[in-house]
C-alpha cells in the first residue's frame, strides 16, 4: 500500500465512523428533540420498556425483545460489604396535548452510592432519587426507575448483579410514552475479579478476560468506570504483512523470476531471527510469570515453539529445493513470471505468507513422502489464499510439463456445493492462461494449458446431446447456450466481450474472444464446461463443485480423474476416448464417431491429478463429510492403482477447531497447517496488526420493534447520508472531517449496502420490506444473490457491482445476500454490511463479514435477533467475540463409521471400481448384470478380496469396524447375486445394488421421499 493509499484509508476510516454516528444517532434518537410521530416508533436502540409491561408477558423472551431493564454482572474482589458509585444517565418524551409535537426532555444524571452485603436478597437503591430527576426533566409523575442490586453465588464465588429498570406506570394512551430512552449508566469504586469468556479454553495467546458481563447490553470500560454500552464496537485493524528483516522488494515477481534463491534465503533467515525474538525459551518464561501462566499454558507455548522451529525447517527445505532440483527452479522462475502477465499490475508481488506457503510446499512436486500429509492454509479471509494456491498450482503445471506430462489434470480444485464463484473462476483462468503464454514463449511441449469448469447440469450441461429434448441445449440453436457463458473478459487479453458458440465439427461449446489485439491466436478459448468435454480434454486444471466427486460411481469417463483414458481419438478435435459404450462403440464421446482409436503417449503413472485442493474444508462437516470421506478414499484407492500414487491435497480452513481429525477422518492422512499461528494476537511473523483500520463491527439490538424495521432504517440512514454527500459535498465533508475532494470516492465506496440474511425466508421478508420503506428522494435498485439467483443474474449483479453506472441512480444501492455470497465475491466497493442475525456457524460469520471492507474501511452493523438465546449471549460479549471469533467456530463433527452413510455410499464405491479397474481390463462394456457377471467368473472374481479391497480404501479395519466390514460382505453377497440373477426390475448393472444405486451427487444423502399433494392423493 503506497503512502497516499494509507493517507486514503485513514480519511475513509473517518467516512465510516461518520456513517456510524449517523446510524446510531437515527436509531437512538440522539440529534432529535422533537418529533411529530410516536417516539417508540422511531427510537429503538438504548430505550427500556415499563417494567409492568413486560410482567404481563407469559415468554421471557420478551424481556429481551424489549427489556424493562439494563444492567452488570460483576464479581467483586473479596467479602462485602461492597460499596461503589453509580451514575444513571437516561431521557423521556412527552407532548403537551393531543395536538402538540413530541419534546424530548434534558438529559437525566443521577449519581448515587450502593451498598450490599453477601447473603442479603434484592435490594432497591436510588429510587426517590430517579424518580424525582425524571420529575423535574418531564414535568411528570409517571416516570420512574430504580437501581436494583441482586447478591448470587456462582462456582463458589459471590456475583453482584446491578441493574437500572423503568418503574414506571405500565403503558397508557397513545399520547403518553412511558418508555426511558437513551438509558445507560456506570459504576466505579468496586474492585472486580474478570470473567472468563466461556466456550474457550485457557490459551496463552488470548486474554479471555471480561471486566463485567452485560444484562440486555454489552459492557464497556473507560479508565475507572464500567458502562453499559448499547453499542458494542470491536475495531478490526488491517493486517500488516511485510515481517520486520525482510526487504519488500525482494518478493516482487520480477524478482523471484530472475533469482528466487537471494528471496528465498532473506525469508528463511528473517523467519529464524524472528523466531529467536519471540519464541525463545527465556521469552516464553518471562511471559508465563508475568502473565502466570498454567502449567498447560506453558507447555502449549513450547509446542507452539517447536512448530514455529518446524516451519522454518520447512522454509529450508524448499530453499534448498531451489538450490538443487534445477528443474524445479525453472518451473518456479516461470511460475513467477506468469503471475506478472496474470496480475496486471494490480500487484506486483508475493505477500510473504504466500511465498511461504510455496516454499514450504515445493516437496510436494517432488517427494511421494509429503503426500502423505495434507497441507492447510489458515489465514484471514481476503489475505490472499486464492492466489496462493495458484502459484503453487502454477508451478506444478510448469514442473508436469517438464517431466514429461504432456496431457492430463494436475490439479482439481473442489468448493463445498454450490459455493464456486465466477470471480474465483475467473482468477483461475487468468493465471492459467499467463502460464500457457509462459509455456509458448519459451518452447516447453505438451497440450495447452487449459480450464475446465465442473459444476454440472444446472449451471453448465453434462453432454450437448444432437436429439435434445424440451428444455435441453441445442447445439443447433446458439440462443440457448448463452446462459453457459462463465467467462466475462478473455483471460489472455482482459477485453469484455467473451462470446459463446457451438462448433458441430468438433463438437465443442466454445468461450470465444473477438478482439484482434488478443494474444491467443486461436479461435476457441481453452477452457471448457461441457461435463463430456472435461473428460475428453482433461484441462490442467479443473475447478468444481465437490459434489462432482459422485460421477465417478457413474461415469467411466471420470477415469482421467485417476488415472490413465484408455486412449485418444485419431479424430483432431476429439480427444481421449474411454469404455465402448453401445452409442459410442470406439469409446469416443462425440456423437456418432466412429474414427479408429490411438494408444495414449503419456505413461500411465503421470496421469492422476498432481494435486487435489479443497477449499473451505470446514463445511466438509455432518453427512457431507462423512460421504465425502468414502469418495476421496475411493480416489485415492484408484489413484493408487492406476497411477503408483496418490495426489497430494492441499486445503483452506476458517478454522483451526479439530482440524487433525476432521483430516485424518477425511482424507486418512495427517494434517499440518501453514502459517502457524504467532505467540500473541496481532502478532506474528507472517503478518501484524497495523495502524489502518480494516472492518469496524458494531452490533445494534432493536428494542420493541421488529428486524424488519431496525433494517429498513439502517437503511434509509445510510442511503440519505450517502446521497446528501453526493449533493452537498463540502458541507458533508466538513462533518466528516475529510477533504471534500474524497466525496466522489466516498460516494463510490460506501454507495452500496449489503444485507446479509442466514435464511432465505428472512431475506424475502427484508426484501419486501425494504421495497417501500427505505424512504429517501430518488430510485432504490435493489438486488438478490442468493442460491435461487440464476447464473445469468449472478453474472449481471457481480458485473454492475464491479463496474458501477456512472449516474448514482443507475447504480446497485442494496443487495440482498445469502450463504452463497460468503466465498469468493471480492469487490473492493463493497464496504457496508447490515447482518441480520448471528449465524448459526461462527465459520459463516467470518467468511461473510469479510465481503466487506476488503481493500478500504469497511462497515458490519450486526442486528441481532435477541428472541435467540445465542444471539442475546453474543451480543452481552460482542468485542470479544469478534475478536476470538476464528477460536469460537465450532470443532467439525464428521465420521466415516457411519453404517448409513456406508449404505449411500457403497454401490458408488463397487460401481467406481468396475468402471475404473474392472471395465478396462474386460475390454468391453460391462454396464449389463449379465456382462458383468459372465466376466467376473471369467476372471475368478473373489468376493473376499473385494471386500478386503473396499475395507482398506476406506480404512475400515480397525476393532471398532466390525460392524461396517460386515455390512461391506453382506452388500457385496446380495450386489452379486442380483448380478448373477437380475430381479425383473433390474437391466443396468448399478440397478443390482441393493437399496438405492449409486449417488448421483454428494448432496444425495437421504433417500427421497415422494410428497403428495391433493390432486396427487390416491
């Protein structure tokens, strides 16, 4: 970030706190003294309701929606008696006569001693006091509150529970308010013992410590006082991630392409000064008797010692890798000038984490051994794990290519479900092509570097079928195939303008750039979307949805996934062909081809993927991990059969909760994860808190009203305020406090809201809401990205949000926005977040809350729905949520000794096999029980070793597995005999597993239930 950058940042910093005040002055009623409408329907923050209103509520959760009281939990230091000050601060409105506007009283402040004793019960103090305050404020006797003081033990330990609660007479006509607003209050003079944040264990890199506990509010410590606080605020600053000893040109592309080992060096040896800085035994001690430290505090720092001495170990190893595999440095030198063609100048170097990380992973590419360990990437959503993994992806192309790989995956990219996004694509196709213009420039052979985009029928086809029916692409009608164009601008020249056509001679839907000026020279982009072309050309790289992973218990073509096609059309343009098939008896999957087949000229062993990379390995949880678990274990079995080998599998987490076993459960490997985390929180060596504010969250608690309406305000506040900038900027400026020159960007930067809903049904209710009610001059363009949202829609929303109108009428001002938004959607304009209730995963809440503020300051007002226990608890510690948020995502539950899952998962487990192994040996097809069965005895099939085979690839084998090992036999004995005598129902061969048949997506894992409605009844 260049000097002026960071002068920018620190005036948008300004622009976000003045958007905050803005809302939270609307919401509290803090710039306004009189009214024509009702206060309690304008004013819901900080306000407390009578207490003999929410008597008469039969639901405690009343008392949360909208509490008679505020107050602290606190733990005094020692025996009572206890004696300490308060000072309550609060305000009421009230009107003259029916007629009259409403007036907001001065400011209450009422300042008193409390004193309580150990064992007395509830106690009221200062009630004369408020009481006669509010009189003299209001001209009103009605009005009244009072401090009350509760004695309890907890674990042994005395509490003191001090609240402030509105007395006053329960609510009348419409013309009296007896709500108290702008209600807060302190307390001093009490010498305190902390809480400790529940939910967390003791750590040495944490203060889990909270001076008090809100009741109905958050708490806030300045100096001596403890405060209520109705604005919880947690600062996050931006990280910092250049490490003090290391040149920061030195990790310049330009650089590292010339002379990678002078870089490599400088960061190992900054990593070992730094270590001996901060994790040196005699600083570790020092720490844990000045912070004393448990005995298990200790220990856990040594072992956090011990995996920073690993780290750089590691950093050595792939240094010297540099040094002595002169082939290996080649692909690393080209790697780094490729992501100089594929950066263009938005950067122009490594962040040291991710040189890091590719140091630390180059013995992937080289050593068998390191495959056996699966290497996470932990670190801050938006630090650049995408393009992390595409240098080492990169590379990895570079080095298959020089081996002697010419066709064939390396790498396949995996996102949980439905959560690949278009920009993440589109990334990956602009490194892929910088490298295949790397690759021509300097003569190295092989196919082309290509893409292939696997998602499947609902986004791209599975086949391009020449008899298509009703609703199906034509191949002969363009207009239907333009809902499949994923590319927006050509990955080699950036120009817009992809356009998508159907070549009937090579039978390829085709991303196609027009502009003369393009590098690529050829027609027909590589890059590819077709299911059927994916396995015809196996691009280099694939990118997908992970619950692809199920084809290959249905299709044959799925073998270059593993291994080796059986061979590859003479037909130019047609590619590998795979098992004979009645339609396609040359196994080619063209239509109607019946050219001769040619022996594939890459040995066998280099076919398998290179890598296999999982991203958001945290949502791989629950009965997707578990079937997800029998998958990757059946492709590594092929692998390993096919190929000699296993690919190594390299992932991202949001969570560091459990991960060795959720990998070990996985994938039957061990686990490591890069970087490891530093002593003390904002420290560490691969990045450090700095000075510019990156997020600024801030919760806000709708008292009395609904969601909807807290919303719609936010809303309406942030639009007016944006827009009276846009009108007035010198004066709005000046408010501010920023040079009126930065209006424009201001306006540009914090133009649009994002409202983030955890349920669809919410959002259809905001949505709505928010049609009509954000009530500012001039249009509200309001748009959805959710997992109903089409392709097409997505596209157009991503587009119009990166390359805004010109006009601010024109432009995006809110979208509506699900799950699907929290991966991999990285627009710099996005910077203002209303989050509509705490998620259920605290994994989501970091993910979605990093849309925003990505690049400039950004703004997350968290709204949350205090009818919930959970988000009432979060809101009481919100600073310290947000701040220990990545240590509060939940530890992952997955199991692969599920005996139901075993029962989904099976008959694509057996099917796998006959595709992968059993088919290609009989020569033919053997999709028929009666085909299959005639090879079987052929070939003296042996169910026992089936079974042993099924059993060691999911590693089955333990004393707890009996049970499972025994459903494996007893599937297979019923699968075979329905093979040898086929039911009158059963014609294909995955028709003979008993139950259901093979999963047709990893989603699939309950059995379907048919729902019948009234003209459906019998």
């Amino acid at each position: 970030m260049t000097d002026q950058q960071k002068a920018t940042s620190a005036e948008l910093a300004k622009a976000v706190h003045w958007l905050q005040r803005k809302v939270v002055a609307d919401a509290r009623g803090d710039d306004c003294s009189t009214s024509d409408k009702q206060p309690s329907s304008l004013f819901w923050l900080g306000r407390l309701a009578p207490e003999a209103d929410i008597a008469k509520a039969d639901d405690d959760r009343q008392e949360r929606l909208a509490p008679c009281a505020v107050g602290l939990r606190l733990r005094p230091h020692g025996k009572g008696p206890w004696v300490f000050e308060v000072q309550a601060f609060m305000r009421s409105w009230s009107k003259a006569g029916k007629t009259a506007d409403w007036a907001k009283s001065p400011q209450v402040a009422v300042q008193g001693t409390i004193s309580s004793e150990a064992g007395q019960t509830s106690q009221r103090f200062l009630e004369k006091e408020l009481r006669a305050a509010l009189r003299e404020a209001s001209g009103r006797n009605d009005l009244s509150a009072v401090f009350e003081v509760t004695v309890e033990q907890r674990a042994g330990q005395d509490e003191l529970v001090v609240l402030l609660v509105n007395t006053s007479e329960g609510s009348g006509k419409s013309d009296t308010d007896r709500n108290l607003y702008e209600v807060s209050f302190r307390v001093r003079g009490l010498s305190t013992d902390p809480f400790q944040l529940d939910g967390l264990p003791d750590a040495f890199r944490y203060d889990r410590e909270l001076p008090a506990i809100g009741l109905n509010c958050a708490v806030r410590q300045d100096g001596e006082y403890l405060n209520t606080d109705d604005v919880p605020e947690a600062p996050r600053p931006r990280p910092v991630f250049v490490p003090p000893g290391l040149d920061e040109a030195l990790l310049s592309f330009e650089a590292l392409a010339k002379d990678p080992l002078m870089t490599a060096e400088a960061l190992y040896e900054a990593h070992r000064q730094w270590g001996q800085l901060h994790w040196a035994d005699s600083v570790l001690s020092g720490r844990a008797s000045k912070e004393n430290w448990s005995t298990e505090m200790r220990s856990a720092a040594a072992r956090g010692a011990e995996a920073f001495a690993e780290e750089n170990e590691r950093l050595a190893r792939g240094y010297q890798l540099l040094v002595s595999d002169h082939g290996l440095r080649r692909a690393f030198c080209l790697m780094n000038e490729a992501m100089v063609i594929s950066a263009r100048g938005k950067y122009s170097g490594w962040r040291a984490f991710q040189l890091g990380f590719l140091l630390a992973n180059l013995s992937c590419l080289t050593d068998q051994a390191d495959t056996e360990i699966v290497d996470i990437v932990w670190f801050a959503t938006g630090g650049g794990k995408t393009e992390t993994y595409l240098g080492l992806l990169v590379t990895a192309m570079l080095h298959d290519r020089m081996r002697g790989k010419e066709s064939g995956i390396t790498a396949w990219s995996r996102f949980p479900l439905r959560m690949l996004s278009l920009q993440q694509t589109q990334r990956f196709a602009d490194a892929i092509a910088a490298a295949e213009l790397t690759r021509r420039k300097y003569g190295i052979g092989g196919d082309s570097f290509s893409l292939g985009f696997f998602v499947g029928q609902g986004a791209t086809p599975n086949a391009i079928s020449p008899e298509p029916k009703d609703g199906d692409p034509s191949p002969y009608e363009e207009e239907t195939l333009r809902r499949f164009k994923v590319l927006d601008k050509c990955p080699f020249c950036r120009e817009p303008g992809v356009s998508i056509s159907f070549d009937l001679k090579t039978w390829t839907l085709r991303h196609e750039c027009g502009s003369e000026a393009c590098p690529w020279t050829e027609r027909a982009l590589p890059f590819y979307v077709v299911d059927e072309e994916i396995y015809r050309f196996l691009p280099t790289v694939v990118v997908g949805t992970l619950d692809k992973a199920a084809s290959i218990g249905m299709q044959a073509a799925m073998r270059g996934f593993v291994g080796s096609p059986l061979g590859r059309c003479t037909q130019p343009g047609h590619g590998f062909t795979y098992a004979p098939r009645s339609k396609r008896p040359q196994g080619c999957l063209v239509p109607d081809c019946k050219h001769k087949v040619e022996p594939v000229v890459c040995g066998e062993e280099l076919f398998a993927p290179t890598l296999r990379l999982q991203d958001e390995l945290h949502l791989l949880r629950d009965s997707l991990g578990a079937v997800d678990a029998h998958y990757e274990a059946l492709y590594d079995h092929l692998s390993q059969r096919l190929s000699g080998r296993r690919p190594k599998i390299l992932g991202s987490s949001a969570t560091l909760a459990g991960y060795e076993r959720q990998v070990r459960t996985l994938y039957l490997r061990a686990a490591r994860v890069f970087p490891q985390p530093g002593p003390a929180p904002g420290l560490g060596f691969w990045s450090s808190d700095g000075k510019d504010l990156m997020r600024h969250y801030i919760a806000l608690a709708p008292r009395g009203v609904t969601v909807e309406h807290a919303v719609d305000r936010i809303l309406t506040v942030l639009q007016r305020s944006i827009r009276g900038l846009a009108a007035d900027p010198v004066s709005v400026c000046a408010d501010i406090g920023v040079p009126s020159s930065l209006a424009p960007q201001i306006v540009d930067l914090y133009g649009t809201d994002v409202v983030y809903g955890n349920t669809l049904r919410d959002l259809d209710a905001l949505s709505r809401s928010a049609e009509t009610q954000i009530l500012v001059e001039g249009p509200v363009n309001q748009r959805s990205l959710t997992g109903r949202s089409p392709f097409e829609e997505v596209r157009k929303t991503l587009d119009d949000l990166e390359k805004p109108a010109e006009a601010f009428d024109d432009r995006v001002h809110v979208v509506m926005a699900s799950s699907m938004m929290s991966h991999g959607v990285d627009i710099d304009r996005l910077n203002v977040m209303a989050m509509v209730g705490f998620p259920l995963g605290t994994a989501e809440f970091i993910q979605a809350t990093a849309r925003v503020g990505r690049r400039y300051p950004g703004l997350v007002i968290l709204i949350p729905k205090m009818g919930r226990e959970r988000d009432a608890g979060i809101y009481r510690t919100f600073p310290k949520f947000v701040e220990h948020s990545d240590r509060l995502v939940d530890p992952i539950p997955i199991t692969r000794r599920s005996r139901r899952v075993l029962q989904r998962t099976l008959p694509g487990l057996e099917l796998g096999r006959i595709l992968m192994l059993e088919e290609p040996v009989a020569g033919k097809a053997l999709t028929l029980p009666r085909a299959l069965h005639k090879y079987r005895t052929g070939s003296q099939f042996d169910p026992d070793v089936e079974v042993s085979e099924i059993v060691d690839a999911l590693g089955l084998t333990g004393p707890l597995d009996d049970a499972l090992r025994k459903d494996i036999a007893n599937w297979l004995d019923v699968f075979q005999r329905n093979v040898a005598d086929p039911p009158a129902d059963v014609i294909f061969t995955g028709q003979a597993s008993p139950g259901q048949g093979p999963m047709r997506s990893l989603r699939d894992v309950e059995e379907a239930v048919p729902i019948y409605g009234k003209e459906d009844s019998l």
